[in-house]
C-alpha cells in the first residue's frame, strides 16, 4: 500500500512539474506578447474558424462559434467531425491579470471529466485572426498553461 501511495505522489508531483515546465516556456514565448498586445473580440466570432497549432499535425480542423447563445464547437478530421462542445464569455485572463479575453469554457455536461479542466482564451491580434491560450486548472485556484493555437477565418 505504501509503494501505490508513493507512486501516486510521484505522478501528481510529476504532472505539476510538467505542467508548471510548460506554463514557464509558454510565457516566455513570442506568442506571449501577440497574445499579450491582443485585444478582446468585440463583435465575437461568428461560425467556423480554421485553426492550427504549431508542431501539431492530428485532426483538429479549428473552433465553429454561435455568437447569438454563446456556445461553439470543435472540428475535426476531413469529414468535419463536431466534437467537445464549449461556452464562451467575456472575462479576465486567468494568467494575465487585468487582460480582457474571449474565454472558452468545456466545464459543461455534454464533455468527458478530463476535458472540464481545459479552459481556451482567444483575443485578437488582427482584424479576423485570433489567438488561443489553452490552459487546464486541476486545482481551482492554480491555472497552467499549456500552448497556444491560432484561429482565422
């Protein structure tokens, strides 16, 4: 019983670890200060914005936005596959105090436990293009993040 407790310090301690790596790498990055001289959407996004992720080649196609109830949607694969549902709001950056962001929020019903941690936030950088931070919150009061993506249309 003691080696499992140990064990499953080890990987929460681990975790944490990576976690605050990436946090610290991402925020000394040159996305950084795009994400930082962004400015909140205003009007939001509307319908489908393509998306790409540095080093990332899976099937994430980008985000669909309906402005009028606030939710939207993620696109994946060729055949534009609707998967992880999300609201959105405007609201302080989790990481970026004072910085006003287009938060997205997985934390709804229709997602899997493991997603209800990711929180996105986009601003925009240029006249239809924006710019994502994903962050995860495994513990409410300690945000990491993880990357950033950008959307356009």
């Amino acid at each position: 019983m003691e080696i499992l407790i140990l064990f499953l310090v080890f990987v929460l301690l681990a975790g944490w670890g990576f976690a605050w790596y990436r946090t610290v790498r991402a925020e000394h990055s040159p996305n950084q200060k795009i994400f930082s001289d962004g400015v909140l959407p205003s009007p939001p996004p509307e319908g489908f914005y393509t998306g790409r992720v540095a080093g990332y080649h899976g099937g994430w196609r980008g985000k669909s936005f309906e402005s009028g109830d606030k939710t939207g949607i993620n696109i994946f694969g060729e055949n534009r596959e609707k998967k992880y549902p999300f609201i959105f709001y405007e609201a302080e950056g989790l990481r970026d105090a004072g910085k006003q962001v287009l938060r997205i929020d997985y934390n709804i019903p229709a997602n899997p436990f493991w997603l209800r941690t990711v929180t996105d936030e986009i601003v925009e950088y240029e006249p239809g293009k924006y710019i994502g931070k994903l962050n995860v919150q495994w513990l409410p009061w300690v945000p990491f993040t993880l990357g950033y993506f950008f959307l356009e249309r």
